[in-house]
C-alpha cells in the first residue's frame, strides 16, 4: 500500500474560511431558473412560484452566495424587463444561449428567493450590449432606500424595502470572442474603471469585480490582467477567475491532478495583480473572486452547439446537463482544497451552476429534484471548513501526467476552529488503483476523538446517480480511521474524496 502523510501547525495561519468560498451560480441559461428554482405549478412550489424540494436541497448543499444573472447571459440582459407585472414583461431572444427568455423571473424574484434561503445575491451588470447609464440604474433600483424614480419604482413592484446588494461583477468574460460586445483589454479597462467609480458614487460601501481573463488557457491570460488593473486598481476590490475542467482522451489520472491547474491559476493572477499595485505604488491588495469554476464537458456541449438548427428558438431548452460521476465528484472536491489553500487571496467563488446546467441539483419538470455526486463534496466541506485554514504540508508519493507535470497522488487541506475546538482534514486520493495509507500529525491541535469520517468513492469511478437511483453515490464511512496520541491514520480509497471531522481540546 501507498504511504503518505500531512502535518500542521496550528500558528501557521493561512486565512479564515471565507463563506463566499461556497458561492453558487444561477444563469438564465437551459433550465436553471425555469423548472429549476423556478416552477410555478410544481407539486412542491410555493406561491411565488420557487421549487421548495429545490430550495431544501439548496440549503442543504450550503450555499452563501449566489452570482446572477449570467454569465453570457448578461451581456444582451435588459434588466428592466424582469420588474414589474408579468403580464408586461416583453419575451426577448438570448443571443447568448440561443434561447428564449420570458422573463418571467426576473431581479425581485431573485432577491426573494435569495432572502428566502438567507444566501447573499452577488449582481453582474451588463458591460456588453449596455453600459454606465444602464449599471446606475440598475444600483438606484436595487439599492437606494426611496423618493427617486428607480427606487420607487421598486417600491411600487412590491418591494418597498431595497435589495442592499454589496457585491456586482462589471460583465462577463469580456475577453471572450463570443461575448456579445467583446472587448479588447483597454477598451474594457477603461468601460469598467468609469462604471466602477461612478458606482460608488452613487453607494462607496459597494465590493465591485472586474473581469479577468475567462480561462488561463486564453491567449491574451496575463496580459489581460495586466492592463485591465491599470485602468481599474484603484476602484474595484475583485478580479475574477473562471475555469471548467473535463476528462479528455480517457486519460483519467491526468483529469484527476486538475487542481494542479488551478492552483497555478490563482498563483498566476496573484503576482500579476501585486505587479501592477507595486508599478501603481498602490498597497492596497486585489483579491480573487473564482466566480465560476467546475467541472464541464465543454467539448460535447460545443459539438451539439454547432450541430443546432439556427432557427430552434425555445425556452428552457435542455444543455449541457452533464451527468456527473464519481470522478467528477472527487476533482470537485479537490477543487474546493484548492480554494481554501488559497485563502489569503480567494476571498469569493461561485460554483457554476446551480441546478439542472452544470450543476449538483437535477429536477425533471413536474417531478423530483435529486443530488448529482459533485452535490456531496460541497456540502460537506461547507458543513465542515470552519475557523482557519492552516498551512497544510503534503509529503506523497508522486506520479507524471500529461498536463500537469509530476504532481503527488495525496492532496489535502485542514480547517481549524480553534473557540468551537473543532479541526477537519479534506484528502483526495489521486491513484487509479492502489490504496493510500495516510498518517496525519494533529499534535498541535490536540484532538481528541474523530467525530465523523466520510469517503466518497465507488469501485466504478464512472458511477454517477440518477433520478431512478439518486443515491446510487454517497458518501460513505471512511474505513481505517483511528486517532492515537495526537497522531491521525486512515486508508484512502484509489479515486477518493474523503472528510474527516475531529474534536479538539484546545479551547
């Protein structure tokens, strides 16, 4: 059997866990929003229409935040066609998923149903098809208490109380060709510095995020950064990060090291965002927002794109629903280590999607919601990570993959809370097929008894659940766990996610 071994120290600070860490994403994009959060005449919906088997799952899974209304979306999105009566709200076409949208959810539907749920709503603006005049507006609605024109018309639509958003994106991957209104660096820079400080003129307690590149793979990554931070540093707080990932070639141990890639991502970022505060002599610090990241099957949803007749216009049509296995949930996983190890500058992120595109949450119309596999990880790292991230050190045997170099097959990250006297140890077991046996020294956190250990992994990596079995994947207790002395022993499944919760004396 393989060997590997963590160790931490409870001084070596890295951050605290963000609860913007467990962000979510809704879109107007397939069927998230229509016969996912949204059904009215659904058995389980209330009288605003939301889905409550998907509002109880939702809670479950632990959502903080949730960005809307796009993604592509927002860069064609008129904002005031989903205020208002629904009876005179305008059907539009998306150009950007090629769909129709009703708008029949809309802004205030959205801040109801985040209230609902007690998640924070994190606004894009559209810097596509749109721009200054149309972000101010849309802030004076939201946001200004009342006795203007926006602001009382928000009252008039039923909402007398404003919406108090604090975090906005200023659009969508502009770097992107097939964003509508695409733009080339400086000219976006200088679009999203005059929004941005026109923005906190209007309210300056306001967190704002400027867009990065939309992948690390693009050919403008870095310089893009760059030049858009010389125009916005001192007016944003944020600058995004996107990435998907996907197995290609069969090449299962390659996919399951994608991690690696983000890591290297954020690292990227950080020394372009601190390169241009030094040139600029500025000491405030940018952080990181990874707004969208997950895993998606980019190239099967690309060829059935290409393949669709250009006048199949429909509303809420059925994309990329991937079906997630096992793998998936363990890359996931991972990617959430990753997020927290990075805690010092990933202060946001946002898991795209939330239902039904991308997502942990599947719903058939007029029938059940059920948990994908990528559904666990989340939930039970939002349930666990609490306190502080500490400097996790790794020691493992290593393997060499295709994309990402020679990487060590053990990866994790502990949490610890030091007033709850509570620790949790994430690990991911990156072998194909052997066993890992893991020695974890916790001295310095004096635990005293393991208080939960779950795993997540299947003989089949390939095993994924689905309406008629939505729990064939779950997790299940993690054999080999004993704690002796301070000192942490488990075996680690090959194409494994595990958790493990410890009590702790020192508080």
């Amino acid at each position: 059997m393989l060997r590997a071994s963590v160790t931490v120290d409870p001084a070596a600070i890295v951050s605290p866990v963000h609860r913007r860490t467990f962000g979510s994403f809704v879109e107007h994009m397939g069927r998230c929003v229509y016969t996912g959060i949204y059904e009215p005449g659904h058995p389980t919906a209330d009288a605003d229409g939301f889905r409550r088997d998907v509002a109880d799952l939702v809670r479950e899974l632990g959502v903080t935040t949730v960005r809307y209304p796009g993604g592509n979306f927002v860069s064609g999105y008129r904002w005031e066609d989903g205020v208002g009566p629904r009876d005179r709200r305008p059907v539009r076409r998306d150009l950007a998923w090629h769909s129709i949208e009703t708008n029949q959810f809309g802004l205030d539907e959205f801040t109801a149903w985040c209230r609902g749920l007690d998640i924070e709503p994190m606004m894009a603006v559209n810097l596509g098809t749109r721009g200054l005049a149309e972000a101010l507006d849309l802030l004076e609605y939201c946001n200004h208490p009342g006795g203007t024109h926006l602001s009382d018309q928000r009252a008039a639509n039923g909402h007398p109380e404003p919406h108090g958003i604090r975090m906005w994106c200023l659009g969508n991957e502009m770097d992107g060709p097939w964003q509508i209104g695409h733009l080339d660096a400086r000219s976006y820079g200088r679009k999203a510095g005059q929004v941005a400080r026109a923005m906190r003129m209007a309210d300056r307690d306001l967190e704002l995020v400027v867009c990065g590149s939309s992948g690390s793979a693009m050919p403008t990554f870095g310089q893009w950064e760059a030049t858009v931070l010389e125009e916005t540093y001192d007016a944003v707080d944020h600058i995004s990060l996107h990435a998907y990932y996907e197995e290609r070639d069969g090449d299962l141990a390659d996919f399951l090291g994608s991690s690696t890639d983000m890591d290297r991502f954020i690292d990227s970022v950080v020394s372009t965002a601190d390169a241009v505060g030094a040139r600029l002599r500025d000491p405030k610090r940018i952080q990181l927002s990874f707004d969208e990241w997950n895993v998606w099957y980019l190239s099967r949803h690309q060829a059935r794109a290409a393949a669709q007749p250009a006048d199949d216009w429909q509303v809420a049509p059925r994309v990329i629903e991937d079906r997630y296995s096992v793998a998936d949930a363990v890359v996931v996983g991972n990617m959430l280590i990753s997020l927290l190890r990075h805690g010092d500058r990933v202060t946001a992120a946002s898991q795209a999607q939330l239902v039904n595109v991308i997502a942990p949450i599947m719903t058939e119309p007029g029938g059940p919601a059920w948990r994908q596999t990528v559904f666990h990880p989340f939930a039970l790292t939002a349930r666990a990570a609490r306190g502080r991230v500490l400097h996790t050190g790794v020691t493992a045997p290593r393997y060499t993959t295709a994309s990402h170099g020679e990487i060590p097959l053990l990866d994790a990250v502990v949490t610890f809370d030091e007033e709850e006297g509570t620790a949790s140890l994430f690990a991911v077991n990156r072998s194909t097929d052997q066993h890992l046996a893991l020695a974890a020294d916790l001295r310095g956190l004096a635990p005293t008894a393991v208080t939960d250990a779950r795993t997540l992994s299947d003989e089949d990596p390939y095993a994924h659940n689905t309406m008629d079995a939505p729990d064939r994947v779950v997790p299940r207790p993690a054999g080999g766990v004993t704690l002796d002395g301070g000192r942490l022993s488990a075996v680690l499944p090959p194409v494994s996610w595990s958790v493990i919760t410890l009590s702790t004396s020192r508080n």
